[in-house]
C-alpha cells in the first residue's frame, strides 16, 4: 500500500460531510454513442450540467484495464523513485502539490503532454509497455474527443461539423493527459469527515474526457452550487465541457466545476485526456452560434488564457476576467 504522510488539518481542506454531498445522483445525463439520437442528448446535457456520461464508446476494456495496471504499478514505486519524474513542472510527477499557487489534494499524478512523449527518467525495465500503453491511449482519447465534438457540433446544426474537433486534431493541439491517484485515507473512515482531494475548480481546455476506477469522490457542481456524487463507473467515460467551449458557444454550454473527495477505504485512480487547442488560436464565440446576440466574451488566445490559468488558484473563476460586462 502506498502512502502519503499523515493529513493534517492545516494543509489540506475537509469539506462538510452533508447529505447532498454523499448521496449518489441518478440524474447524470448518460449518451450511448451508438445511438442516433446521441447528438440532441450531448447539447442538453452540455446545456444543463456540462457533464455527461458516456457509454459504448468503442474503446476496448483490456486497454483501459492494462494502462490503469501499469499506472497502480508505478504509483506503488518508493516516493524517492517517483519523484525522479518530477516536478509536474510542467509535466511529470506531482505529489500533493496542484498548480504554483498553493493549492494542495490528497493526490499524486502524472501530468503528460500528447504532443511528443514524455521522457520518464525512472525506472528502466517496465517503463516501455507503460510508455506504449500511454501513447496508444492518448491517441484513443483524441480520437473520442473527436468524435464527440463532431457530434456536438451536428446537436447544434451548426457547419463545418468539424469546427470544435479540428482544433483538437491540430497537430499543434495544446492537449494533456493526467493520472491521478487518490490513496485512500484510512483516517477518513474512522472520523467521517470529507477530506479534499482535488480541489473544485472547471478546466480551462474545450472537452475534458474522464475514466475512472470503481472507487468514488468524484462530484460536480449542479447550476444551483449543490454538489452531487457522480456514481463511478470504470466501464464508461464521464465528459466535462471546458471553459474554452462555454466561450466558443457563447454561454450556451457551460464548463463544470467538479471537484474530488478522497476516499476512506479505496484508492482511486482516473485518467484524464484534456483536449486543447493550439496555443495561437483565437477562442470567441462562433458567429454561427451568435444569431444576432452580443459575445458575452472578450476574445483571447489560447496562449493568454492558459498563461491567466497558471497564474490562478484552481477554485478561481478564471473566466470572470473575460466576460464583457
Ligand atoms: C485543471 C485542469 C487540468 O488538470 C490542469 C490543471 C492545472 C495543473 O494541475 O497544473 C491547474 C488547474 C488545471 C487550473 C488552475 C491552475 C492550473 C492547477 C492550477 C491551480 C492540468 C489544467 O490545465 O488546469
């Protein structure tokens, strides 16, 4: 078992263990990608929650299964090897610590780039199946993405049906992947109290694709700021639309604020793709999506915006500095 030095309560944040909180939402949207009617659903639920549950997504269980194997393998290595891949500065290992500005999380992560590969400097033998199993992975996860921004777009009627995707597909595409790994926290479950351990914050890039172990904590933010326990599933994928994407849609979809609550018994691990796009691209609302409305959004680069974003504590509202008032 692998763990991290004792939690106290001066470094990390406990939140109110309320009925709300723990009770598991049966109102998560849920798309089956093989049906037709999947389009009308994703703008909905993009509409309603930013978040939605996606199922038959075509990507293969071993796949999933061998690269969580490889990432528990490598979260399970004494912390002096695992630190050999760090900082998460801004990629690599990362160990509590989230972002530059002090925010910490009952975590410990691989931050990735999908451009080229990272370059692990640990452990030499089993490195090269995780490396594969990554590569592929990330490739898998562009490939959803894709296909679900198309479907977007086609929800919206809005042309070419590529106008999201592209800036995903870009071979300059500013996209991560994360792994994290929340140990359980044995303390938790004697006390019952809350223990953060990602802190609520919405992501920044246009589509976040979410795959997590059987292990719960994962909980978003409804539009009325109740939080509500999204139930796990390891068998699907769960969808956050980004702050890019509620720019790029005038407001019409909304980024999620989601958050993590470690857990007293299991430990979690989920991996996360988030699609981006180039760092020169221009986010603003498409005049297709404008219909003679005003843009709620100051126009920014990608560059700007992730740049803002870095400089941020994870519960800010980064958006807030764009919105034309
Ligand atoms: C949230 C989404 C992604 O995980 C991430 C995070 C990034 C980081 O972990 O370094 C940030 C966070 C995320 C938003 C605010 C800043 C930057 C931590 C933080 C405090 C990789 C991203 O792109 O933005």
């Amino acid at each position: 078992m692998v763990l991290l030095s004792k939690p106290t309560t001066e470094q990390f944040t406990y939140v109110r263990n309320n009925n709300m909180s723990t009770t598991f939402s049966s109102s998560i949207p849920l798309v089956d990608l093989s049906k037709p009617d999947a389009k009308n659903l994703i703008v909905k639920a993009c509409e309603d929650f930013g978040f939605f549950k996606v199922i038959n997504h075509g990507i293969p269980m071993e796949a999933i299964s061998q690269l969580e194997s490889e990432a528990f393998k490598f979260f399970s290595l004494p912390l002096t090897e695992k630190e050999k891949a760090g900082p998460a500065n801004p990629f690599g290992y990362g160990n509590k610590k989230i972002g530059l500005n002090g925010d910490v999380g009952w975590v410990e992560y691989l931050l990735l780039t999908t451009n080229e590969e990272h370059n692990f400097k640990l452990y030499g033998r089993d490195i090269e199946k995780f490396r594969c199993l990554l590569k592929d992975y990330k490739c898998a996860m562009r490939n959803m993405a894709c296909k679900i921004l198309d479907l977007m777009a086609e929800g919206l009627k809005i042309q070419p049906k590529n106008v999201f995707s592209k800036l995903v597909m870009d071979k300059e595409s500013d996209s991560i992947f994360r792994v994290n790994h929340y140990p359980a926290c044995p303390e938790l479950a004697i006390n019952g109290k809350n223990l953060i351990g990602f802190g609520e914050h919405t992501d920044p890039q246009i589509i976040s694709l979410l795959r997590s172990n059987n292990t719960s904590g994962f909980q978003i933010s409804l539009r009325d700021g109740t939080w509500i326990s999204v139930p796990p599933d390891h068998s699907s994928f769960f969808i956050n639309v980004g702050d890019s994407l509620q720019v790029m849609t005038n407001g019409r979809f909304k980024s999620v604020r989601h958050r993590v609550l470690a857990n007293g018994i299991n430990p979690r691990l989920s991996m996360i793709y988030f699609g981006g796009p180039p760092l020169s691209e221009k986010i603003a609302p498409l005049p297709s999506l404008m219909k003679g409305k005003e843009s709620l959004y100051k126009e920014f680069t990608w560059f700007e915006y992730k740049n803002s974003t870095y400089g941020s504590r994870l519960a800010d509202n980064r958006l807030g500095n764009y919105e034309r008032i």
